[in-house]
C-alpha cells in the first residue's frame, strides 16, 4: 500500500498534486492524504511527477510504503458527522 | 517508526491532538502529519488518547506503524522557500 500526504500552500499546485495521486488510482482519505495500490516502479513514477509537479515552489510531500503487515497494524478513526449529545 | 495524520475541523479539537502527538514524543512533519518512535504498546495508548480527544466530533485520524525497510523505502521532498527564476 502506498500512502501519499502533502502540505502546499498554492491552491493550484495543490490541485495538481491531488489530480497526479487520482491519475496513478489513488483515492483520497484526508484533505491532503491519498492511498492505494502501486508497485515499486509505479510509486518511483508518481514521485518523480509529485517533484515535477512542486517545481521549485515551497512545499512538503511524502510518499510512504506500507507492507501487508503494517497496513494491518493501521489504527484508523473515521467520524463524518458532528454528534453531539450536549 | 510511527506516523499520524489527522484532518479535523475543529480548532481546538486539533491542538489538542498535535498536543497529544507532541506529549508521545512525536515531531511534527507536516500540518497536519508527526512521525516518531513508539513502541506497539505505546501507539496502541496513543490512539486511545487520540480517540477519547476526538469524542464524538467530525474528524479523521489514522495511525499508521512502519516497519525499518518501509520507513527506509519512504520519498521525501521537502522545499522551504519559494525559490522562482522567473
């Protein structure tokens, strides 16, 4: 598994970065966090467009590897709606 | 080597969690991303404190533990200025 997480400031390289992580069959799980499936190559190919992408421009972008058994130990919380009871 | 990305809306709820990351001796790598060393007992503590922070309120945490060869096969590109020719 392959996780991608980024901080950029420009609205417009953002964008591009998020489109570039859509193009490789990534799927968003945060504001700036995509996930998925890639090989090593293909995870050498989308890193080698992420830093085309950014230019010389500020910004940070890590591109992780996950093997089966820590995507495993992966603690996930997911709550979409505020429920409050007070 | 133990990774934590949070996409929450609420201000103070967010500190709180960043507190929390810094408080289990995590850096901060991005906006919204720490890294560090926990041991499996102790990332296990720091996803209860995390979620009883959370409460019921909107908001995405993910948890996630990488192992030597993973954490060695991460791209990082990290640029800090604006460096423009044109």
């Amino acid at each position: 598994m392959t996780l991608v997480i980024y901080d950029i400031e420009n609205d417009r390289v953002r964008n591009r970065i998020s489109e570039a992580c859509k193009d490789y069959g990534l799927l968003r799980v945060q504001k700036s966090a995509f996930r998925g499936q890639l090989n090593t190559n293909r995870r050498e190919m989308l890193y080698q467009r992420l830093q085309q992408t950014l230019g010389q421009r500020a910004g940070s972008i890590h591109i992780y590897a996950l093997c089966e058994r820590d995507a495993r130990a992966t603690f996930v919380i997911e709550q979409t709606e505020e429920e409050r009871d007070d």
